[in-house]
C-alpha cells in the first residue's frame, strides 16, 4: 500500500485532505504540530480524528525561537470581525512566519525515512487568510527543494521525483470544501478552526468567519457553529 | 547593524562562517539544534564558540518523527575509515533526511520574526559527504521558497528578496576553510567535528577524516587531533 504523510491540524481542511488521502488509496501517516499555538486544543481535535481515521499519528513538539505571530504571543490581539472578501489585501498578525516551511520540513524528512510517497496539505489560497506560504507558487518553489535537497529527490529525477507535495484543497471554495468533507465522510464535529481556542469557537475570528462563510455558501449546517 | 541568523553546529566549518559574518559586518543570532544528534557534544562547541564570538544563541530543540539515520541511531553503524576521494559516489548512512531544510526553515522563521537580512549556513560541496542538501542546487531552490513562501520574501518581488541565504564556505576545499578559519581567529580549538561525540575525536568517522584532510592539505597542526 502506498504511504503518504498528512499535516494535520486538527481544522475543516488539513481534516479533508486525510479523508482524501485515504479515498485515493493511501495509507496515511499523520504529523500534528505542538508549535506554542494558542489553540493548543486543536491538537486534541487532530488526534480524534486520525485515530477516528483509523491512521497512524504524531505529536511533534516545536519550540519556535520567536513570538512573532498573534497566534504564539497572547499579548497580541487576534484580529476579529474581518470582511471576509478583504483577507487576501494583507498578511495578518496571525501569520506565523514560515511555519509551512517548518512543517513541510518534517513531513519531508519523515516521508523519506518511512519511504511514504507523497506529502499531503490542506492549505488553500482562495478562502484564506492571505498567508504567503499558502499559494501555489510557494508549493511548486518547495517541490524544488525536495528534488535537489533529498535522497528520495535527487535520485533518478530525469524520471521525475518520488517525493510529491499534494494541496488537493489549494484552489477551492470553502464552500467546495465543505462539501468534499461531507462526501468523504469527515467528522466535521471533531474539527477545530477557531484561533482562540477557548472551550467554544470565537465566531470572531478570520478562521471561523471563513469556515462559517464556507458552511453558508454551501448551504449547510456547521454543528461546531450550530 | 545589520542582523544575521548563523546555523552554528559547533564544527569548523559553521564556526567558521560565524566569523566570516562578523567580519561583514553582521549582528549574528545564532541558532544550535538539539535534534538527537549521536554527537550531542557538539551542542556545548556551539555555546562556547558564540560565547567567544559575542554573539546571541538559542539551542532549539527538535524532536524528529523517526530515527532514519545512523546519526540519529546509535545501533547503525557509523561509517569508517572510508577514502574521502570516494565520499561523493553515494550518500552515507550519516545523511539526516531534510536536516538543513529543518535547519534553515527554521532561521527563516527567526530571521523574518527579529527582521534579519541574511541566514548564513556553513554548507560545502566539495570536501563533504556527499549530503544532496550541501549543494549549491539545493541552495538556489530553498532561496526560491524565501521569495514565494514568506512575508518578507513576497514584498517587492521585483527589487529582489530581502532575506537571503548564505553558503560562503560551498565551493571551498576544507584546506582552504582551515586557512580562512585561521585568518578569522576562529577559536578552533574548541569546534567539535567528529560524528561518534566521544571524550577524543575517533579520528576514523567521515567528519574527523575530512577535518584531517584539510589541515593536511593547509599544511597546518590541528590542536583538536593533535
């Protein structure tokens, strides 16, 4: 069975892409990020959801050498009531500078140790918050990196890398998106979005704003919402 | 005073790029990992060297989701007393899948938090062990990822990007690292660059072989396997 490794969040999204992973026959391999987030209860979330996926997961602790984001230093404010069609003018304060890179760092040296062929994210770069490493552009650089940087990469590339980056979500609605993970049978009850990560989502934030935006245009209920 | 982020491992040819940063002109922030490293040793090295160069260092501790390298598990063999003419026929068991692209995605996120200007990574492809992420190649496809993947990369596109990735030492044969470092007054006494991290050098790993190899060809004593 192939392998891939999935970065799992714990949200609507990375959630969807590992019920995509496994639809395309995959045998998923998960990595969740202990990164100094606020919403650290995001992690519990991803973990319910690949053992409710019934897939292999990994809690890797970070320890950023910086605060600068929002979303690591508590002294910041989260930004909230935001227009949703306005997210992609400018980078937030809870943009976490490099994470993606960081994240895809691991999923690379872990898929290379494992021998998994491909690397799943469920970043998007329509319904998003307008974070840099979120575009394609970023993902195609970083195949890039893969291809001259590993052993998996660097062997045989006239016949191209055994090592691929997938962002299956990268050009969807949210309102798309919605509706694969409804398709796919994702437990959406289990997903956390919200960035505050209190006991209930905020509603306020651009997270959750673009996840009820997604649930509305899709014209259906969000039980995390309801 | 402009900032640099240095990848200081504690061995030669990081120490040495620390210098040749200093010697531009560069604020340096260095950065050491802990990431399970057989020659954990090489951690203190670090801490020293920044200390006699004045410089700031954090130790950022990594926990890799396997142990896929003989540097990480201490029941793989290290390689030994191999002919360093032959070291870049094929990729050692010491090869640490995405190690510098951790490393440097890490200092991404550093330099773009406290707003430095250059990372600088002691990398070098021609007396090396044959590692894919030690090549220029590798370099060039990562300074891409800057430009498209971050906040500092993505502004002003066309003016070039402002964070730039520095391998100074890359075409360098490691006699000529030895008489660089010596010129620098680079403490070389206290760099650490065996793979086994014993009391003594073991003098039969690749790094010790390749260290040798330099101050050889340099002409000069090496105090370290002195």
């Amino acid at each position: 069975m192939k392998k891939a490794v999935i970065l799992l969040s714990g949200g609507l999204d990375s959630s969807t892409t590992l019920y995509y992973a496994k639809s395309k026959g995959y045998s998923c391999h998960c990595l969740i990020f202990d990164y100094g987030q606020r919403h650290k209860r995001e992690i519990k979330s991803a973990k319910g959801i690949a053992k409710k996926a019934n897939c292999e997961s990994q809690v890797v602790k970070i320890q950023l050498p910086h605060k600068g984001s929002s979303l690591l230093d508590n002294s910041i404010a989260i930004p909230k009531n935001r227009d949703a069609a306005r997210f992609k003018k400018g980078i937030p304060s809870t943009y976490v500078p490099g994470r993606n890179i960081i994240f895809l760092s691991f999923a690379v040296s872990y898929a290379e140790a494992i021998g998994a062929g491909a690397i799943f994210i469920g970043a998007n770069a329509i319904d998003y918050s307008g974070y840099p490493d979120c575009r394609p552009e970023f993902f195609e650089a970083f195949k890039k990196v893969i291809n001259t940087g590993t052993k998996v990469g660097s062997k045989r590339p006239s016949r191209g890398s055994r090592l691929g980056v997938k962002a299956p979500l990268i050009l969807k609605s949210k309102a798309d998106i919605v509706r694969l993970a409804r398709r796919l049978k994702v437990p959406i009850e289990l997903t956390w979005s919200c960035y505050k990560g209190g006991e209930t989502p905020c509603r306020v934030c651009d997270s959750c704003i673009l996840r009820a935006k997604g649930f509305k245009d899709a014209g259906l209920v969000d039980k995390y919402n309801g």
